[in-house]
C-alpha cells in the first residue's frame, strides 16, 4: 500500500559508515515526506492526464519518475511538469504498467518511493467485418451456414450492432444470431433473401466506432434479376442520336422498364410528347433521335424476375455545351526570357480540349516555342516571337477561340538627346527626348533628381518633349530624361540656363504712403542678365530736393514735407534688355491719432449709453465701430444705435446683451488705427422700504453703496496704473538699448505696419517668422542680440545643395568644433544672398525666432556666419531629412528605398509632435506662415522638429503660387491669409489641418486634382475642402475639419490639438 498524505515514507538502509558520519556532518536530517502522491486512475486514450507528486524535504531533493521499474525519459507527448509527471496524450500501449514516484536527497543520498499508480485506460479502435465461416466466399451456397465477425476492440468490452444495407439486425430475426461476447452474426440458412452490405458498430465509455471495412453477401437465386449490361451515362451534341444499353438475365426470363425522370413509362406503343422519338428495342436498348434540351435528363431502366425484389439503373443524357473563353490582356515579354501563357479551359460537357496555334500552325509539344498542357511556353524568348498566339477549345457542343498579343520589349534607343538649353524667362520652353523602342517607351523627367509632375508649369508630350511654361530664374538647374520599356531604359540630361528678363523685384507699389515730418525710404530693386543701373525720378521731370536721395535704387527722405507728394518714376536699364520704369504715387499723410478714446463704460439697463471717439489725421479719418467681434454698418443699426459725425457711439435703450468690448477703428488711405473699451450693462438698483424704526434711512445706504463701490474702483485703478507703470518701465528699458528712432523689438518681429501693401487694420499680437505677402516697410536695421552664435565659416565645409529658398541656396554642411565633445555636426545652413530689404529684414526674423525658441520639436539656431557675404544661418539638421520626402518613402514601390510601413498609430505620433512643436511656437507669440510637411525634419527615431527650409525656388516649386507679387504656399493657406493677408495662429492652425492630410496620404499634393486658379477660387467660395484620406479614423478626419473651419475662432488651439491626438485610440496596423 501505498503511503497517505503527509505519511513518512520508509527511507532505504543506509551503510553503516554513513550512520555514523551523519552525526559529524551537522546532526540528524529529516527524511523526505509526499505531500501529495500519485493514484490509480481512469484515462481516455488520446486524452490528457496527470499523476500528482509533491515532497518535502530539508534539503535539495531530486524527483524522477519510473515506469516498470525503469526511468521515465521526457518526450513531447509525457514529460516532468514540475515534480508531476504530465501525459499530453495518454496512450493504452506505451502507458501501461506502473508508475512510481522516486525523490532523491542529494546530500545525503537517501531516497524516497511514492506509491505504485497506473491507469485504467478507456478506448476503442475500428477494425473490418470478416468471413469467419466458411473458409471463403466461393464456399457460400444457398441453404448454408454463414458467421461474419466484427472486428471493432476497445476496453472495456464495447457493445455491438449490426447492420444490412444500414438498416439495423436483431437477435433473432430472420434466422440472424447476434453474439456480443464473440463478435458474431450467423445466418443459419443463408438465402438470396439474405444477400447485401454487412457492417457493423460498437460503443462503450470511451466513444462509438463503426467498421472500417463492410463486407459484401451475394447468395445468387436464379429467380432474382441480375444486371448483364448496366446503361451509361451520354453525352451528346443538340439534335445528334443517344443510345441507353440495358440487359438483366434470370430464369425465367426477366421484364425490363424504362422510365424517365418524371416516372413516364416509355414503349414503343405509348411515349410521352416530348419523347416521340424514342425506341426500345427487344434487346433493351433505348433509341433517342433529334435530342433537345428537354430530352435532358434521368433514365431508369427497371428489371423484375419472378422473385426478388425489381432492379432499378440509372443514368443520365447530358446536351453538350461550351461557354465562351475569357479575354486576354495583351503581354509584353523581355527577349532572353522565358514566359508562359495559361488558357483555362472554359465552362463545357464535357470538358473542352485545349489547344495553342500560331500563324494557322499547331504548336508541337516540344522545342523553343511549345505548348504544355494548357500552358504556351516562350523559352529564350527571340523578337521574331512577337506576334498573334490563339488558344482553341472545342467539344461536342462546338468550339470557341481567342487571341493573346505578345509583343517582345526592345531597349529605347535615342532619336534625339535633350541638349543643354538657353531658355528665355517669361515665355515657354522645351527640351527634347526622342526615343523609339517596343513597345512605345515611357518617358519621365526629373528635375535636380526629383520627378517632375505634371501640373500648370510642366507639361510632357507623348513623344518626350517636356515643355516648361512661362519659364522662372528658378528653372535653371540639370534635367533628366529616363526612357524606359520593360526590357530596359537609357538617359540622359542636360542644363538649362535661363536668360534673365529685366524685371522689377518685386515692382514698386504703385501708391505709398509717408508720415509727415518723419524719414521715411521707398524702395525699388530689379534684376537682369546683367546687373541694372536703378534710379529714381519725379515724373513731372523736376529734380528731387537736397534732403532727398537715391542710393542704389533706394529713394530716401530725410525728413518726408508735405512737398514731397507726386508721382515718382523709378527706372532700372542695363546695355542688353534697355529700360524699364515703375510708377509709384506717394502720399504725404499725418498719420491717424485719437483726441478722444473710448472709456470702461457702466450703464444700468434701459438707459442710453455713449461710448466717444474722436480722430484726427491727414486725410481726414474715417471712423468705423466694432462691437462684439462684427462691424457695427450705419445703414443697418436700428433705431437704438447711432454713430455721430464725430465719431461717438451712442445706444438707448441698452440690454444685457448689449454687454462687451467695442473697438472705435479710424482709417485713411494711408494707415488705420483702432481703440476700444469695454461696456457693461447692470441692473437697477431698487431700494427696499423700512422695516422699523431701527432701518437706516435710504440716503444713508446708498452713501454706503458709493463708498464701497468707490473703493473697489480705487483699488482696481491702483492695481492697474502700477501695471502700466511696470509694464512702461520695461518698454523704456528696452528702447535704451536700440537705436534712436526704432522701434521695441515685438513691432520689429510683428512685421511692420503694412500686409501686401495696405494698412493694417489691427495690432498683431504674434510675430511672423517669414512675410510672404508683406510689401515694402520703413524700417531702420538694428544690431542682432546673437553676436554670442559666431561661428567661423572657415569651419564649414559643404556637403551638398538641397535646393533654394527666397534668401538663397540652403546646403547641408558639416560644422567642425560647433559642439563641445563631438568633432563635426551634420547641419542645416541657409544663406542670405537675396540684395531685397525686405528679405533682409525676414532674414533675420527667421534667425531671431530660431534663437529664442527651445523645444524638443523645433530646429535650434545653432550659429551664425556674418563676417563676411552671403551671411549663413546654421540651423540644426536631422538625418532622415524633411517630413514630405520621409512620407513619400515610406509609400514608395521601390523595395530598396521602401521603409517599414507606417501605421496609424505613427503617423499620430508624427502629428503630435509637430502640434507640440507649434504650441511651443504659438506660446511664444510667433505664426510659422508655411507650416507644411516639406518644412519639417524627422530622425530615424521619427522625431519631428518644426522647421523652415522654405526651398520655394527648385525642389517645392509646384508647392507655391505666384500671388501678389509674392510666392504663397496657396494650398496650406486659409481663406482669411490668402485673401486679407491675415496671418495668425489660427492661420497655422488651418495649415496644420493640411499636413496632418499629407501624412496621412503619405505626402500627397492637397487638391492634387486641381489648378492653383480652381483652388484659389474655391478658397474664396468657402469650398476649400480635402477628403478623408484612406485609413484615416473618423475621429482624426474630423479633427482636421476642426482646423478647417471658415471663421478662424472655430478653430481649435494647438494645445487642445496635441491634447485630442494624445487622447486618440488607435490601432497599430499599417
């Protein structure tokens, strides 16, 4: 027996030496104790099982398991899980025996023996049914004894069935005896009556298994009809003969039937309507002529003998047909190669053959040109081998054909390279590519290495001419023609110099304004094939005043007289284009001052409130309210609102909602200003009645009234006169430190007071880190505050050109010594080699913002080159380079260039970054203006970082418009940016929209189906909308929406954006 839990079990003898050492080696050891043993138990064959062991013991104990006495090695199916031995499929001959448990200290080399376990192991196994007597079949006869057995085994002893044709035998019954114990059916007399399918089936607690193998009992009986001919299946063509055979022998003599397949009995006296051609003959056959689609179907032919039960045939009379063969696309085959041509057999009965020609002629089975099967086989394909191949399929019903086309693809061979090309600005131009080849090559351009789309600029011929319209300076550079078939491809470049037109750049304004009694400067800049002489002239022809000057084509007024006003020519020339001159009307203004503005207003409700506003300036101002973020129109203010000639705002009758900020704005021709100041509607006090003799009498509550609501009007003006001294302390301070006449640093970052040459109309709040559309300004330089970012151009050393900006060429550059510890940085550096001020002046703009932002997502300033011209910005740079080409990749079919694709869960990722990035940027008061995927730059960590690589002039080109004499990013742009040159965060925020589309369309060009004039017309319709790209979750399309709202305060924040991209549950499938 077997020990309890938790018993002893009886250790083997130790030798006498090692009793004695035991004492020596550190006192007596505990023996090892089963926690748990194993037990006898059920087991299903094939099944799972287990056989618990767990010991205790004081020391290292090792647990092993044996089988018969021998050790149980690991395999798969039965292996140690634990202390436990565990079976993944029990099985009934190599799992039988006795198992037992066996721990082993190994210290002390005492060991322990669980007790003795096996399984009852439960199953069942199919096996045939048998003659078991007589001997063999040819011994069966009539009247005799036959015993089959079952072969099915399985413990426990499995119950058995019998079965004849599948209907189920009894003990008993019709001579049948059943013997479970033996597994036997005996017929004792077996007869015709007997004869049929024998199986058998048995079940017990393991399952249910049937016979493997049925045995078939034929006891002939000369009475009972036997097939001779059995009738087969036909198949023939419409209007073509079938012939059904049928033949039963039996004495006597059978009867023979036919039917068809609605059971109408068919002879030669009476046949159905639709079988008046059919014929039985004496020998059974049946005869069907002109067979139609109704003569489809099943045929019986039935044989009765004298006993026995009748026999029934069948077979079937199928029409023939084919349906027609799929069409097949032309190929085009490289010579040298080996291709094939599969024809699929089309629908037919029966099955249609298949066969290959060429020219009228069979293809053979063998040789260069061959047919395997249903395959045409091409081996070492020759150009002789193009040509017209038709594959035929036929059958009874007819036969059906169709052609392939192979053309054999030829290397392009050059009919005309492009040349190296004087191309003239402003007009069209063309460069050639000729080629010839089979079949007619593809040809594509590439321009500075990247492919050239079609769009308004660039159009490409069939034949290869590419022709570029209306040809910019910017076009200048190498083009590459690549002609390719699927044999091959051959190119070939050449380079285009751009013979410069003389131009204004940009023209003048055509009317300016000067503030009275202040310098002021005119600018006027033009280029040409060679450098023009620029000069300036009044356009009545008299001479300009000595406290006037032209310097270079800059006209400058020392201090701007009321003289100074008139028409002004200014006229660029050089020997080989002439001349060409701008007119330019200068107005001499007082600029716009208030005598008296708007003040904080409360008014009780139903009362009249009168908000006052006066201006004055030369001409003389115009005077506009707005009230509640509209504009307050004269012509539709109602009877309680007024606007007198003076200025002054007036409302009667006031209400609650009346409540707000109002905005006197005064304007001109020449400048526009505006105030404001907020009104606040309140209820009417009403005094309440005395309660007694102890109330205050009302004059002396409302004395207490006024003197806490005059307190606290005292207070709020003290906390907020010490702000403004605070705050015009720090302005004072910082004009210290500038230059006498410029102005604090945030006006010179906001851009001047012009936008695309007229006034402004509101104070900008937020610095611009380039001005695309900003016309000239009045404006002095000042010195930069980044003297400490010196570096040494002499440590520069280029690398490559990655394109042009409007400042000039932007290079990749290593830059040695300009971090501590690392001895070269890859960076970015933009030069400054554009002569305009105003490019000058967003220069260094550009390299302000960039100094004074610190952001994980934003590029750094990393140094400045000023010692000598151009002057060099260097900008931190990423290795994987900007955003728009990392997306593109990513899409790419090109295996050595594709990256692993991005999933949505990424491409979020690289959306939030540069959300992060911008509300960094937005928090410090800057707007971007070109916020798009082509501006910024990701590592091979996908870390983003907002840039400005701005390369408007080359790779970008098509990504910009010529727009009022600027090149604007149009298709990123928002209505209120392109259309009013109002630039602001919200601005950014709609661009921002627009590259969170080209990531998730893997750099696609937004409205890629439309013209930049079609996109500029539905920005000003309201219709400027992109759709969903595909992939992309609802939730982020509707994000982008947000960022698409027409009026900009429906936009959401960049932090709101950053924080509901954060927030977004996305899967991480590509």
């Amino acid at each position: 027996m077997g020990a309890t839990r938790g018993s002893l079990a009886r250790p083997r003898r130790l030798p006498l030496l090692s009793v004695l050492l035991l004492p020596l080696l550190g006192g007596t050891q505990a023996a090892i104790v089963f926690i748990k043993q194993p037990s006898s138990q059920d087991a299903l064959q094939g099944r799972r099982a287990l056989l618990r062991c767990e010991v205790e013991a004081p020391g290292l104990v090792h647990v092993y398991w044996l089988l018969d006495g021998a050790p149980v090695q690991d395999t798969e199916r039965r292996f140690t899980q634990g202390s436990s031995l565990s079976f993944a499929a029990v099985d009934r001959l190599q799992d039988s025996g006795t198992f037992q448990c066996v721990a082993r200290d190994d210290v002390t080399g005492e060991e322990a023996h669980s007790a003795n376990a096996s399984f009852n192991i439960k199953w069942i196994e199919a096996g045939p049914v048998v003659l078991k007597h007589p001997a063999s079949e040819a011994e069966i006869q009539p009247q005799t004894q036959v015993t089959l057995r079952c072969h099915i085994d399985g413990h426990p002893r499995p119950t058995y069935q019998w079965f004849r044709d599948g209907t189920p035998l009894s003990d008993g019954q019709s001579n049948n005896t059943v013997s479970s114990k033996e597994r036997n059916l005996t017929l004792r007399p077996a007869g015709p009556e007997h004869s049929g399918l024998y199986s058998c089936c048995a079940h017990n607690a393991f399952g249910q298994a049937c016979s493997s193998q049925n045995f078939t009992l034929s006891i002939a009986d000369e009475s009972f009809a036997r097939v001779v001919l059995a009738p087969q299946d036909v198949i023939v063509a419409r209007n073509e003969e079938a012939m059904f055979h049928c033949q039963f022998s039996a004495q006597p003599p059978p009867s023979l039937q036919w039917l068809f397949e609605d059971e109408t009995p068919i002879t030669n006296r009476s046949r159905p309507p639709h079988l008046r051609r059919a014929t039985v003959f004496a020998n059974g056959s049946l005869l069907l002529t002109q067979v139609r689609p109704r003569n489809a179907g099943v045929y019986r032919c039935i044989g009765q003998g004298q006993r026995g039960p009748p026999v029934i045939l069948e077979a079937t009379l199928h029409l023939a047909e084919i349906e027609d063969m799929p069409l097949f696309e032309p190929r085009v085959f490289t010579a040298g190669s080996e291709e094939r041509v599969t024809c699929l057999p089309p629908k037919g009965l029966p099955e249609p053959s298949v066969w290959w020609e060429h020219a009228g002629v069979r293809l053979p089975t063998h040789g260069r040109v061959y047919q395997k099967g249903h395959e045409l086989v091409l081996a070492s394909i020759a150009e002789s081998d193009a040509g017209v191949y038709t594959c035929h399929a036929a059958n009874l019903a007819g036969q059906r054909r169709q052609d392939v086309n192979i053309t054999v693809a030829t290397v392009p061979t050059w009919l005309k390279k492009p040349q190296d090309s004087q191309l003239e600005e402003g007009k069209p131009g063309y460069l050639h590519c000729l080629t010839q080849a089979t079949p007619k090559p593809t040809v594509v351009w590439y321009r500075n290495q990247m492919l050239i789309s079609e769009d308004s600029r660039f159009e490409v011929f069939k034949n290869g001419t590419l022709r570029i319209n209306n040809v910019e300076v910017y076009d200048g550079t190498w083009y590459r023609c690549v002609s390719s078939t699927p044999a091959g491809s051959i190119e070939a470049q050449a380079r285009v110099q751009v013979l410069e037109k003389l131009k204004f750049t940009p023209p003048p304004q055509p009317q300016q304004c000067m503030e009275f009694d202040k310098e002021a400067t005119v600018p006027c800049s033009a280029t040409g094939r060679e450098k023009p002489t620029i000069k300036w002239e009044r356009t009545d022809g008299s001479s300009l005043p000595e406290w006037v000057t032209d310097n270079a084509g800059t006209l400058h007024f020392a201090r701007v007289t009321r003289d100074d006003a008139g028409n002004y020519t200014c006229i660029a020339s050089n020997g080989p284009q002439g001349q060409i001159r701008a007119h330019v009307q200068l107005t001499v203004a007082v600029f716009i001052t208030f005598k008296v503005e708007p003040e904080r207003t409360t008014v009780y409700q139903g009362h009249t409130a009168l908000l006052q506003c006066e201006a004055q300036g030369d001409p003389k101002p115009l005077i506009q309210w707005k009230g509640k973020d509209r504009i307050l129109d004269p012509t539709k203010l109602g009877p309680r609102m007024h606007i007198f000639q003076n200025g002054s705002l007036v409302i009667h009758d006031v209400a609650p909602e009346d409540s707000g900020r109002y905005t006197c704005i005064a304007g001109n021709s020449c400048n526009i200003k505006h105030t404001e100041a907020p009104l606040y509607v309140v209820d009417k006090p009403v005094p309440e009645e005395s309660e007694g003799p102890g109330s205050p009498p009302p004059y002396k509550m409302i004395q207490t009234i006024g003197l806490s609501v005059g307190a606290a009007v005292a207070y709020i003006i003290a906390v907020l006169g010490l702000m403004f001294y605070c705050k015009k302390r720090c302005k004072a301070k910082r004009l210290q430190k500038q230059p006498e006449g410029e102005e604090p640093e945030m006006e010179c970052l906001n851009g001047g007071p012009l936008q695309n040459g007229q006034p402004s109309a509101e104070i900008q709040e937020e610095v611009a880190l380039t001005s695309l559309g900003s016309g000239p300004a009045a404006t002095n330089k000042r010195h930069s505050t980044s003297d400490k970012m010196h570096f040494p151009r002499s440590s520069l050393q280029p690398i490559t050109t990655l394109g042009k900006s409007e400042f000039g060429e932007v290079f990749l550059a290593k830059a040695q010594g300009l971090e501590e510890g690392v001895a070269e940085t890859l960076v970015l550096v933009k030069s400054l080699q554009s002569k305009d001020e105003q490019q000058q002046l967003d220069f260094r703009r550009e390299l302000e913002m960039f100094g004074k932002l610190n952001h994980a997502n934003v590029v750094r300033l990393l140094g400045l080159c000023r010692e000598a011209e151009p002057h060099y910005m260097v900008l931190e740079y990423v290795d994987l380079g900007d955003l728009k080409q990392f997306l593109r990749i990513s899409k790419s079919k090109d295996e050595k260039l594709k990256s692993q694709p991005l999933s949505t869960k990424q491409k979020v990722a690289l959306c939030t970054q540069v959300a992060l990035g911008m509300e960094h940027l937005s928090n410090n008061r800057f707007v971007h203006k070109d916020l798009a995927a082509r501006n910024c730059l990701v590592s091979a960590q996908r870390q983003v970082k907002v840039s400005a690589l701005g390369l408007s002039k080359d790779v970008y080109n098509s990504e910009y418009y010529h727009f009022r004499q600027a090149w604007v990013p149009l298709r990123w742009m928002s209505p209120e940016a392109i259309l009013e040159g109002d630039f602001s965060t919200k601005s950014d925020v709609w661009a921002f929209g627009v590259l969170m589309w080209e990531v998730f369309t893997h750099g696609e060009m937004p409205h890629g189906g439309q013209a930049d004039d079609e996109v500029l017309a539905d920005l000003q319709a309201g219709k400027a909308r992109l759709p969903q790209p595909e992939g992309c979750p609802s939730k982020l399309y509707r994000l982008m929406q947000r960022c698409w709202a027409l009026s900009p305060k429906d936009r959401p924040s960049f932090s709101e954006i950053a924080s509901t991209l954060g927030d977004s549950p996305v899967d991480s499938k590509p």
